[in-house]
C-alpha cells in the first residue's frame, strides 16, 4: 500500500503567531476526529518551520515540510536556505518546483533536478510539482510537457533514490481558480505518471509513488478525487489556512 499524504502549503500566508495558532488548532482536531492513516504535513514558510517542527514532535502521523531551497550546499548565495538548514529544524519535505516558483523565479527542471539533489542528499523528502498550464492543456500538449518536467527533474536518480520521492500534479489553471480538475482528468494525468515511472523504474517502485493531486482541492470535492485508484493525496493551498476546511479534507482521506 502506498503511503497517503495530506499537505497543506500555506505559500507566503500566516505571521508566527497565527501559524502556531493555526497548527494547534488542526492537531487537535485531528486528535478527535482522524482516525485514518494519512500522513498530514505543514509546509509553512521558512520562518515558522522550526517552532511547528517542535509542536508536532510527538505526532505520530504529522509532520512538518519547506515551500522551496537552494539548489546549493552552501556559501554566498545571499536570501537562500539550504537543505541541510531545512534538516537542522525538523523539516521532512521540500517541495520542489512548485509552479509558482517555475513562473515567477524562472525554476527550470535542470535547476530542479540540482534541488532535487539537494534534498535527498540531506535525507529529506522531495515533494516533486509538475503540471500544465491551460494553454498547453488546450493545445493538447500536457501529456508531453509532464513527460519533459518528470524526466528532466527526476529520471537522473537512482532507483533507491526515486524510491524516496513523492510526486504532485497540480494543473496551472486549478491553482488558486476554483477550477479543480475533474476527478478523471486527474486521474488520466496520474495513470500516465505512474506509467513513465513504471517505464523508467519498474513495477514495484511505480506502484510505491505516492502522486498527490493539488489545485482548488476542498472538503466539496476531496472525497472523490480521493477515490481515484492513482492519487494518492493532496497539496493543498487556500484550504489549508483554515483549520475546519483543512481537517475536514484529510478526513475525506480513509
Ligand atoms: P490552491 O489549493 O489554493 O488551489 O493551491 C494549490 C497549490 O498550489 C498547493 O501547492
């Protein structure tokens, strides 16, 4: 079986003290009303990731992730956060390539694979974006853009490496929009994943990838994109700043 993850990528929202708020309330919650076996992970910004890190210590199913980090080791790179420092705080995951960071920081995959690296050289978890924009959807072009952004920012790794890799499909056009995907056209994108995966890697590590599904997911419709036999969980972005919408979305995951 393969592991389910719920994560709530709050992007840039939330001072301290409304995230610490924030992560108390949902612990709570979920202490009285998740009796399910998803993974939940908080992925603040930088800034709160130690202190969460810290509240969510003693959670058996909870734990803590970055938005985003340097492709380098170390040294002068002025603003950057490495992987190591990510480690150093409690941070489990990094999402990597995230769309927003493909398009308003020029991340590319061959600097996103040198991320990937980073991660997982730190023993981290890279949470892997992938996902088309409504032109190229339109243009019918989607299936070959996911293809170029799988293989460029993965397929480098080994497969004890891959092994440790959690994908998300987030269309462009369902982030932050409303518009989620249907739950076929989700899951078609995630068939196909799996497909390059089991392509490049084989049947047992295909069939371990957890593939997320993020853009406009709620408690509305999380249940049954969740019963789509390929995902496998959701990134979450607006919904997961609220604590009811959030809790309520990973009890849609049994
Ligand atoms: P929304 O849930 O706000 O559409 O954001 C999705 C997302 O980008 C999560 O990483």
């Amino acid at each position: 079986m393969r592991k389910k993850i719920i994560a709530g990528n709050w992007k840039m929202n939330k001072s301290f003290e409304e995230g610490m708020a924030l992560v108390t309330e949902i612990s709570g919650m979920l202490k009285d009303e998740y009796n399910g076996s998803a993974e939940v992970v908080i992925i603040p910004p930088f800034t709160h990731i130690n202190a969460i890190s810290r509240m969510l210590a003693d959670e058996k199913n909870m734990s803590t992730g970055a938005q985003n980090c340097s492709n380098h080791a170390s040294g002068a790179y002025t603003g950057e956060v490495s992987a190591a420092m990510l480690q150093s705080v409690g941070a489990k995951y990094v999402i990597t390539g995230h769309s927003e960071r493909r398009q308003y920081f020029m991340e590319h995959n061959a600097w996103l694979a040198q991320k990937v690296n980073a991660v997982l050289s730190n023993k981290l978890i890279p949470i892997y974006c992938c996902g088309e924009t409504l032109e190229e959807r339109e243009a019918n072009k989607h299936f070959d853009i996911l293809e170029t952004q799988i293989s460029e920012g993965l397929f480098h790794l080994t497969e004890a490496q891959f092994a440790q890799v959690v994908i998300a499909y987030e269309p462009v056009w369902a982030i932050g929009t409303g518009k989620t995907a249907t739950t076929a056209q989700a899951q078609e994108v995630h068939a196909f994943i799996r497909k390059l995966i089991h392509a490049k890697y084989g049947e047992a590590i295909a069939q371990n990838t957890t593939i997320q599904y993020g853009g406009s997911v709620k408690p509305e419709n999380a249940s049954e994109l969740f019963s789509a036999a390929d995902i496998d969980g959701a990134l979450v972005g607006g919904a997961a700043l609220q604590s009811r919408s959030f809790v309520d979305i990973v009890k849609a995951m049994r």
